[in-house]
C-alpha cells in the first residue's frame, strides 16, 4: 500500500516525501486523480498557488532596536530633512594610504583606514561652515565650536554611533584608534552610555556593506549627517582625457530648518576638495 501521510490520506512515495518536506496536509489538497487520489503535481500545485506552509513568528524587539525605532521616528515628525550629493575622486587618498600605510602602521600600531580623512574633513569643514554643526532648540539656534563627530558602528543587535570628541584636535592616529577602540567594545557590548551621548554630527558609512547611494537620516538634536558609499572604478574626464578613478558618491542628509541648500553644497564641497587634496588637509590649508 502507498505510504500514508499524517492525515490519513494515503499517498504515492513521491508524494508522500513532497508533502513532508513542504508540511502540506494532504486532506487540504483537491486530488486529481483516479478516483480522487491525491497526486504529486496536485501537492505542487498546491504549494506553488501558496497553499503551502507560510510560517510567522512574532519576536520582541531588543531595547536598541526599540531606541533605534524611536530615533527614527523622531527624526521624521521632528525635522525638515533634505539630501544633497557629491562625488569624489579617492586617487590620491588611497595613493597615500599605500605610500604610508605601513609606516603609519609601524609608528601607531593600527592601520591608517578611510574613515580618518573623513572625520577630519569633516572637523575642518564644520569649522568653516558652523551652520551644519548647529542644533535646534525650540526657537533658538545652538553653535557649537566643537566637532563632536559620532561614528555609525554596525553590530549584531543594531546600528551604534560613539562619539569622537574634538576632532578637530584629533590626530589621524587618534581618530583611527578610538574608532577602533569603539568598534572593539560594541562587538563586545562593552560601550558606555557616555561613549553614545553629546555628538554634533554624525558621519555614516553604508559602503562597508556595498551600499553606491543613500540618504542617511538626521540624528536629532543634531542638524545633519554624512553619508560614505562604496569606491568604485569608473570612467571620469580629467584635463580633457577619459580616466578611470576610484569614485565614491557622498551625500548630506540635514534640517532645512536651519541649513540653507547652499550651506549643504558648500559643506560637501569642501569635504570633496579635502579628499581630493588630502596633503593640503595634513597641512591645514
């Protein structure tokens, strides 16, 4: 006799083994065959017409994702968010990381990352344009003259943003060992709530998991956020010859509220000609 399934309802072999692998209940399947016999392509086509098992399960969320949610959600009712992009040509930074890579390595016994030139284009350029390091506080605008950078740090139970304090008196070697520091701990869950607190901007970078465009959100009570994307080599005119260069789209998500579009474009503009022009950053020019 046919194997019988848990139903009851006696099947051919290959029926049978189809039906567990896909936890049908046979007695739910209109059978086609002789006599009514449920048959395999009655099993499959029941299955493919979604008849089959479509499981759920409902899980909790953690309490950062809860915090994360809430963040985001407040960003959205809470700030007029616009995004502005760029592109830049990462030539000359990734030239110099080669060139200096392993000497700096040797000197600060940590590796000379992307993530440095950022964040201190970025401190310089938050010092040339206050605007995009201000925050809003009911009807008033608050500068400060800091840059308290925060890092967006991806674990296993959700996206984290430490602070760097002071960048602006940060050396690389400082930027890229606290950045790795804060990396160590929330891997290990060993970051403090003071670690997370009091940042004035916030850069991000979606490129560590391939993203090529996006538009990070606004981290209130701060007024804006740098996006980083993912280098790709593509063809660019430079002094009327087609080139290839390693590109990367960079975008600025702010409140528009308090920052004009020029103020945005100028920002981006300048952090672009930093990286462009990296030995005049290590210069401070």
């Amino acid at each position: 006799a046919a194997p019988a399934a848990k139903s009851g309802v006696e099947l051919p072999p290959g029926a049978a083994a189809y039906a567990a692998r896909n936890d049908v209940n046979p007695a739910d399947v209109a059978g086609s065959g002789r006599g009514g016999r449920v048959t395999k392509e009655d099993l499959v086509k029941h299955v493919t017409s979604g008849g089959g098992a479509r499981p759920e399960q409902r899980v909790p969320m953690t309490r950062i994702r809860q915090r994360i949610a809430e963040r985001m959600m407040q960003s959205k009712n809470s700030i007029a968010m616009l995004t502005s992009f760029n592109e830049v040509n990462l030539g000359k930074v990734m030239a110099m990381r080669k060139e200096l890579g392993e000497p700096f390595e040797k000197t600060h016994g940590i590796k000379l990352g992307f993530m440095s030139f950022f964040a201190k284009a970025a401190a310089n350029a938050l010092q040339k344009h206050p605007i995009v390091n201000a925050s809003v506080d009911g009807n008033d605008v608050i500068y400060h003259g800091y840059a308290d950078i925060s890092i967006a740090v991806a674990t296993d139970k959700g996206l984290v943003t430490p602070v760097l304090r002071n960048v602006e008196n940060m050396s690389f070697a400082d930027v890229e060992g606290a950045i790795a520091g804060y990396a160590k701990a929330a891997r290990e869950g060993g970051l403090k709530l003071e670690d997370l607190q009091g940042g004035t901007f916030t850069i991000t970078n979606g490129g560590t998991f391939g993203s090529l465009m996006s538009t990070p959100i606004v981290n209130p009570p701060q007024s804006a956020i740098l996006g980083m994307h993912a280098i790709k080599e593509r063809p660019i005119a430079e002094n009327g010859q087609v080139v290839i260069a390693p590109m990367m789209y960079i975008a600025l998500s702010y409140d528009h509220r308090i920052i004009d579009g020029k103020d945005a474009v100028l920002f981006l503009v300048d952090i672009k000609n930093q990286l462009e022009n990296p030995h005049r950053m290590l210069l401070g020019l």
